[in-house]
C-alpha cells in the first residue's frame, strides 16, 4: 500500500491508492503551504471515507516508481511531515482541471478566485508587443507582480514590455498540480512575488504510457479547441534512475468579434440631463453605436464639414441616402457616431477578433539518477513553440474626410475625372453642382491584417541534491531558459504606393493609369477606391507589405542552498534553510531591419502604427537567504503545537538599489482539529526592463472624451468651475468631438525607484473529527503596495485634472498640453511612483467528501470576498475602492462537485460572480442609466466511464445557461481607441457561451 501525504495548506491528505499510485514530485520543488482552498483535495484522508474501487475517471493508472511509505509534499525550503506553515496555499490538480476541459495553465489557474484575468485569449488584442501571451494577475493587483516559478525555479519572461511569464510556454503534459500563494512572498522567491506566487509542480516519476485527448467545440460551431497529451517514464539502472517525457499539441481556432457581439454597445452624454443630481440619467446606452464614416462603402455627408445634415453611401454603385429616421445622432459632423442607421453603417467590429487562432506544441522531460545513495543528479529541458495570429493595434485601413488623413494628405475624395467614378455618383455630383466630394470608408475589401507571434521557449536545467548527515541537506541547481518572439504584421499599406494609385486617368489608348509619370515610371499600379470588390493581386503587390519585429528574452539562474535541523530544542529541532542565488536576465527588441519600407508603411506617427526603436536592456541579480522554523511548545494542554517561522532575503541588483525583505509567521494548534495561523511579509518589487527602458511613443487620436466637452462637464460639480480655470476666455463647454487630432504619448521612465509592500495574513484550520471527511479554512488577507509604477490611463488623467475641489489639480493637468481653443493636444501618459494600491479581503476554503450509497460524493469550494481594492492615483490624494466594480467583484467562488461510483463519474463545476457596479468613481446613481450588472452563475458539467482501469472516456458542457458577457461590457473594440487597451468584458465573463467537449484518455 502507497501512502501520499499531502502536507499542502493546513489540511494534510491522505490518497489511498494501491497499484494506481500517481507520481509525486519531489518535496523540495513546492511552496510554503498554508492553508488548501477550494480545489486542493487530491483523494481522501485516512479518516475520510474510501471508494469501493477505482479513485475515480479523471485518474491515471501510471504506476509510481515511488516506495512504501509516506511520501512528504511540502513547498517550504525547510520540508515539513506535518501541517506548520503559516503562510495559505490553494492547490488546484492539473488532472481536475483538465476532466472539465481547462486545459491550458491559464485556464486552470483562473478557478482560483484569488486569481484574476491578467492577459488572455480573449483580452490580449490591441497588445503592442504582446499578443497570444497568457499573464496571470493575482488579487487583481497587476501582472508584473504575481510570480510564476516551475518546481520552484523562476521562469523566463515572455513578453516584450513586462517580467510577466508567458503561460504558454509552459508544457503541460507532465504538470501534477498547481500551488497559489498569494501574500508578500519576497522572502523566499525575491522580487516580482508582491502580490503573490504561482508554483507548478511537474511530475518526476512515471511508469507506462498515458494518452489523452480533449475535443471541444462552442454551440454556434466556432471556437474548436483540440489538446492531446502524450506522457511516458521508465526507471533504470535499479530504480537509481528515473526519466519522465511529455509532449502536447493544442490548436485553438479564431471567433469573430461579430459572432458574439452584433452590435456594438457604448455609453453617451445624455442631452436631456442638467447635472449629476437631476433625477435624470447622464448617460445613456447606446445599444447599437454605428459610424458612418467607417462604413465597408463609399459613404459622403452634405453639406460637407462640420455643419452635415444629411448622409450618402455609395451601394452597388448607386448613391443611396442613409433614411433619417433610421438613427439617431449621437455625435454630429462628419466623424459622428449615431445609434442605430442601415446595416452598412459599421460598427467597428468588423475585422476584429474576439479570440485569436492560437497553436502550440510542447515537450518536457526530466531525468534524475541517484548518483550514490546520498546525492542525485537531475537534469530537465523543456521546449515550447507557439503560434498565435491576432488582430493588429489597428484591425483595418480607413481614411476619412479630413485633411490631415495620409499624414497631410487627406481622405480620398470624389472628382468628376476620376475613371473609377461610378455613373450614378457622377450624375448625383452634377445634379448638385459638385466637382469634388470627400469620402470616408473602411477598405473590408483588402486583404485582413494580422500579427503573427511565433514564439519559440527553450529551458535547460539541472540541479544536484546531496545528503550531508542525517540532519543536513546541500542541493545546488542552474537553469537557462529564452523565449524568440518572431513577429509579422501582414498587408500594411506603403503611403506613398497608395496615393500614387488612388490619382488615376484614362492614357491615350483609354487604359486606366497612375497620374503621375514618375509613378508609373515605378511601377505604380492604379486602385479603385469606390469599388467594394476585391483588390487586383497586382494592386496587392504594389501597395502592401508585411513588417517584421523579433524580441528576445533569456535568463540565466544558478544558486545553492543547505537546509536541515540545526540542533534540538525543549519541544523539538530548529530547523533551517539558507543560500544564494544569482540570475541575469536580459530583453533584446528590434523592428524590421528595412527602414525604407519601415518609413513607407508607418507613416503618421501614431495614428496607423508605431516605430519600435531597439531595446537592449541587462540585470544581474545576487541574493543571499535564509528561513528558519522553531518550535515553541508541542503536546501541551491548548497548546498541541505552537511555532514562528521566519525569512530574510538581501538583494543587490546591478540597475536598482539593495533591497531587503522578510517575512515572520506564526501557527498555534491549540487542540486537534483546530490551528491558528498569521504571517507579517514585507515584499520589494524593482521596475522592470518595459517600465524602465520603453521607447516614447504616440498614439495620435481621431478625438478623446474631454471632461470640458459638450455633455461631460456637467457630470461632476467641479468641472465647470476648473475647466473654466484651465481655459481662460474660451466659450464653454468645448464642442465634441475634439477634432485636434490629439497625441497620447507614452513609454518608460529610467528615474523609477522600488515598490514597497507590506501584507499579513490571519487564519485558521478546521479539521473537526466529529464531522468526518471536512476541511474548512477561513483567512483574513491584507496588502498594501507604496510608490506604485504605473502609466496612467489618459482618461484618468484628463479627468482627476478637473474633478478636484479647490481648482484644477496641477499634479495631473502637468501632464496634459492644450491648444489657444482649450482643445486637448497632448497627453503624456509614461510610468512614474506615482500611487498606493491596496487589497483586503476574506478567503474561505471547505472541502467535504464523504460516502453516499455506494459512491463517493466529494465537495470542494473555495471563495473569495473583497472587502477592498483601493488605487491612490497620486500620493496625497484621497484614493478610491474599486471592490465591487465589475472587474473587481466582492464575491468569487468555485464549487467542484462529483460523485463516484463504480466505473461512472459525474462531475459539476460551477462558479459564481457576485452582483457588481459598471464604475464605482460615478458621481451619482444617475451617472448611468445601466448602473449594475447582476450576479453571474457558470456551470459546467462532466460524465465520465472507465469500461477498463487503463481507458476512460468523458463528456461535458460547459457554460450550461449558455450565460454571456454583461451587456454593458460588449463596447470595448480592439484599439488603442479603448483607454483600457483591451476587451475586458470577455476576460472576466465567459464570451465563448455553451461549449461541448468530449475527452479520451488511455494508458499502457
């Protein structure tokens, strides 16, 4: 009989299993643990009730080369044979994850409710560098300060701007589980673990082949996900040597943006309201927001400028009036945006993607060899490659009415000699005694643009463990990992082509040529740019190109470390760790080595694409540490067992100053069943390559929400008052849309100092006997970041200049730029220390498995209630709560549920998002017509048959109710337009809907 004593977070746990033993990895590689959260059960206690035979349909039959006996899984570097560490844990296995389809890393951790959409599958367009990445973001704190380690080892940064770790290159094929700290965890894993950790486990010892495959597609037959794992192992020379081999290919097609989201919904000023407190909504939806200037045809309003009435398209060659009863105007002029209008208004979705077309394919393996009884070698490699095609910064080409289109340029426009000039709109032209007409249009005719990531990750480790005495152990370990970004940004449009042949004529022999000799001497070829029909191959040839980006990551980690009893006390040994460690990592970036096309295809500054100028950027990294554990009183009367803890860790990096952090903790069983738990953690985070180093770059806007402008001054009682101070002599409120076409400039800082943060955490452990099979766990946290690095969204900057009481506040309006009209030209929004954060909420955790009939039925909920999430903008202003807006909801929970019997297993997976406010910094209740967004429950389901202990088959469903995103969340397009950058809607809310699946696993 195996035995695995799971000593993962306050709850030790027993998995009985006789000849079905899964492997366990080595105790070195997890976390410190604490308490176990929802999904943390890996079987049953030993007081837990037992199934009569199989351990259920998600198991694997893969012998263990582990021996008899208790096998320690404990996460601190001071290992730990009973439940001691003050600091929870939650613990999610990667096989319970995968029976309800989560088959990717970033999946699986996101049933954590303390885990939070960082970057994803449906939120990472409009990335600059960093489409197809997958960032976690633990208590909603931000991705850069959730740390990612695999068996204990940092992990090579994925992206371009950030020291987040790009999920999907991680394999996963041989992951047994993943462990989440969240809390100060400095100390033991250095900077980057403020807001917490994320360890996962890889398997180390395996015997027989496993094979699973998971197919699944949506209900509207979009949105096919396919992953097949292979995992092998074998030992050798004696059981002295082990060698564990896993591989895996996921392919994930693309959904349009349109499929789940019509119509586009957005909010606008309410011309009826008077003020924040007049009974009357200030703004109000638009449920289905349309742009006639971006419409797939030739669309024209007259009278021409500002002053338009009445709107034209150009449809299968017939000038067709758009009815005015149709739509509404929401903005006017010849840029305006209007609330419902014919089907060819657009609705800027059209080319946008909800979810990206994604492949990987991975391989990981390790191999240990027991060298002599007390040392062993091990050594692992891992290969991931990742190809991700996306929608671009800018999904489409367009050009309007304006003359500073084409950088100077201006918009296509309409004359009486063009020779693509339908007859319908020449004969329209003169019956209105019109030369020349401007047109606006989106070309949906060209070719779609993508950015193409293909992402190659390799990681080279090896580590040696050696048993000094029977007290003391030496282990030493250096790992290499890199990550190549090969990027392609496909069918941009060279400028200078493209004005040349849009400026055609008729040549003597009545072909249709450039204008311009010297253009055709070139080779230019003439376009149609009133057709909607496909562009000729040869037009293609001469107008577009593809751009070429490459950025590289690396890091080089080696340390070492001793750990052992380091003498007895009264209650029992002293026990310790202590070591070094020492890592250089290093971001390489370069656009497309051809400046001349580089020059020709981005050609506005901001206003299409961006340069990115080289990036070259080096740390190195030295820390000594040490952690230690002393027992205070055992087997005493209200004190059954009583220990502190505590950790140091120096830090001297070759670009920032030494840092120092620490952590001390405490756990007070006073009677069995019951343990008391706290840890005080003081966490260091130095900026990273992106906030340090980021070129400056402009995003040139076609018009921003001015809080002085026409229906937004009146939605806050200050800004009348401070605008007016901001714009002397300038007629108030300024007209919208602010047509000044401003730049949005943003990018690093190298004057960046440290974060600071302090955190504790307040807990307990309840096993009581008299209820048998239940685990229960309840703490209190609390994190509280200073000097916070982060660029703050324009809008947030426009608004905080002119929203405070007593006058504008100068430490936002310094960033903002004016013309003599009061119209915004500028804003600045690049890194500084510029805020607090802080996060305080309740984790609760009860798992309760217990026997029905001839079944198992086991219950596990973890849940996450957010007492607060404050941001302080700047430092001596008041901050604002953000808990219970809808990207930080107060209430998240998952339940897994399943019950056993026999060779059948059903399972239900259900998660739940409390009720939620659209934005908690409203200035009333009537700032929005639609307020809230109800409470969403997500059930997923799961039916499972074994016919064979070595074969199982699985059917499911997720998304039962078929629940979609919030409606007022739907708005977000995939731009630099949106202030947030991208579509959070669907990170936090399930955007895929109903989605069936079916998986087969086998093993030999």
């Amino acid at each position: 009989m195996k035995r695995i004593l799971i000593v993962s977070t306050g709850i030790a746990t027993i998995w009985t299993c006789a000849a079905q033993a899964q492997s366990v990895p080595a105790a070195k590689d997890t976390l410190p643990t604490g308490a176990t959260q929802a999904a943390t059960v890996s079987g049953p206690r030993d007081n837990q009730p037992q199934p009569d035979s199989n351990i259920g349909a998600g198991s694997t039959d893969m012998q263990s080369s582990a021996g008899d006996g208790d096998i320690v899984v404990t996460g601190s570097r001071i290992a730990r044979p009973e439940l001691q560490s003050a600091m929870p844990v939650s613990v999610i296995r990667a096989e319970e994850a995968k029976t309800f389809a989560r088959t990717t890393v970033y999946d699986a951790l996101l049933l954590t409710p303390a885990v939070g959409p960082g970057v994803g599958e449906t939120n990472s367009g409009g990335q600059v560098f960093d489409q197809g990445v997958a960032n976690i973001n633990l208590r909603n704190l931000g991705t850069n300060r959730s740390l990612v380690l695999v068996d204990g080892k940092r992990w090579v940064s994925g992206g371009a701007r950030t020291s987040a770790v790009d999920l999907n290159t991680i394999p996963t094929a041989l992951i047994d589980r993943y462990e989440i700290v969240t809390g100060g965890a400095a100390a033991i894993y250095g900077a980057d673990a403020v807001s917490g950790a994320v360890n996962i486990i890889m398997k180390k010892k395996l015997s027989g082949v496993e094979l699973s495959v998971t197919n699944g597609i949506s209900e509207r037959g979009d949105g096919r996900q396919t992953n097949a794992t292979l995992a092998t192992g074998f030992a050798f020379g004696g059981d002295r040597g082990h060698v564990v081999i896993g591989g895996e290919y996921n392919d994930t097609t693309p959904i349009e943006n349109l499929s789940r989201y019509p119509k586009r919904i957005s909010y606008y000023p309410n011309p009826a309201s008077k003020g924040p407190n007049d009974g009357i909504p200030d703004n109000i939806l638009n449920k289905d927001t349309r742009n006639f200037s971006r419409a797939a045809v030739p669309t024209f309003c007259l009278p021409a400028g500002a002053g338009c009435q009445q709107w034209y398209q150009v449809i299968n060659d017939v000038v067709t009036a758009v009815p005015q009863d149709s739509y509404r105007p929401v903005i006017t002029g010849p840029i305006g945006t209007q609330e419902g209008g014919t089907d060819t208004g657009s609705t800027s979705f059209e080319n946008v993607l909800l979810r990206a077309k994604s492949q990987r394919a991975a391989a990981y393996t390790n191999l240990s060899y027991e060298l002599t009884p007390a040392v062993t070698w091990n050594g692992t490699f891992s290969y991931a490659h990742t190809y991700t095609e996306a929608t671009p910064v800018w999904p489409a080409n367009r050009s309007d009415s304006r003359a500073s289109w084409w950088a100077g340029a201006g918009g296509e426009v309409a004359t009486l000699n063009n020779p693509y000039l339908p007859s319908s709109l020449r004969d329209f032209m003169v019956g209105n005694g019109l030369t020349s007409i401007p047109l606006a249009r989106t070309y949906l005719n060209l070719p779609r643009s993508y950015e193409i990531h293909k992402r190659d990750n390799f990681t080279l480790g090896t580590d040696l463990s050696a048993k000094l005495t029977d007290k003391f152990t030496l282990q030493g370990f250096v790992r290499y990992g890199q990550v190549v970004d090969n990027i392609t940004t496909t069918n941009m449009i060279v400028k200078d082509n493209w004005l040349a042949g849009r400026n055609s004529m008729r040549d003597a022999s009545g072909q249709i040529v450039c204008s311009d000799p010297a253009a055709r001497a070139a080779g230019c070829v003439p376009i149609d740019f009133v057709s909607t029909e496909p562009f000729s191959q040869a037009a293609l040839n001469y107008i577009e190109r593809d751009r070429y980006d490459r950025t590289k990551n690396s890091l080089l980690n080696a340390g070492g470390s001793v750990s052992g009893s380091a003498f007895s006390l009264p209650y029992g040994d002293l026990s310790f760790a202590a070591g070094l460690e020492w890592r250089r990592e290093k971001l390489s970036t370069r656009d497309d080595p051809d400046t001349a096309k580089l020059n020709s295809i981005i050609w506005a500054g901001g206003l299409d694409y961006q340069l990115h100028p080289a990036l070259d950027a080096k740390r190195d990294t030295s820390e000594l540490f040490a952690e230690t554990l002393i027992p205070v009183l055992a087997d005493l009367p209200f004190a059954k067992r009583v220990e502190v803890e505590g950790a140091y860790r120096y830090s001297h990096y070759s670009d920032n100053p030494d840092t120092h952090t620490w952590k001390a903790g405490a756990t007070w069983e006073p009677f069995s069943g019951l343990t008391l738990r706290g840890v005080y953690s003081h966490s260091v985070r130095v900026p990273n390559f992106g906030e340090l180093f980021s070129p400056l770059s402009s995003v040139t806007f076609g018009g921003i929400d001015d809080p002085c402008q026409t229906g937004l001054i009146a939605q806050n009682t200050n800004r009348a008052a401070n605008c007016a101070a901001l714009v002397k002599g300038v007629a108030l409120p300024l007209p919208r849309p602010n047509l000044s076409q401003p730049v949005i400039v943003s990018g690093g800082n190298p004057n960046l100092t440290p974060e600071r943060s302090n955190s504790y955490t307040l807990g307990a452990v309840f096993q009581p006997k008299v209820i048998r099979g239940l685990d229960a766990t309840v703490d209190y946290f609390n994190i509280k970041i200073d000097n916070v690095i982060t660029a703050l969204p324009y809008l947030t900057l426009l608004n905080n200049c002119v929203d405070s009481p007593g006058g504008p506040d100068q430490s936002f309006c310094q960033f903002i730029t004016r013309d003599a009209r009061g119209e915004v030209t500028s804003v600045r929004s690049q890194f500084a220390n510029l805020a607090k954060r802080s996060s305080q909420g309740i984790d609760v955790g009860i798992n309760y498995r217990k026997s029905l009939g001839r079944g198992i039925l086991s219950n596990r909920l973890s849940g996450t209630y957010l007492l607060d999430q404050t941001i302080v903008s700047a430092v001596g202003r008041p901050g604002v709560d953000y808990a219970g807006e809808w990207d930080f909801p107060k209430i998240r929970g998952t339940l897994f549920s399943d019950y056993t019997i026999g060779m059948f297993s059903i399972g239900l997976l259900t998660r739940f998002i409390g009720r939620s406010t659209y934005d908690v910094t409203a200035a009333s209740n009537e700032t929005f017509d639609v307020s809230h967004i109800p409470a969403f429950v997500y059930n997923d389901v799961t039916l499972s048959f074994r016919p064979s202990k070595r074969h199982s088959i699985s059917v499911g469903v997720k998304n039962i109710s078929d629940a979609q995103v919030p409606l007022i969340l739907r708005g977000n397009t995939v731009s630099p337009n949106s202030p947030s950058f991208r579509q959070d809607g669907g990170a936090n809310y399930d955007a895929i809907g109903r989605y069936f699946f079916v998986r087969v696993g086998a093993n030999f």
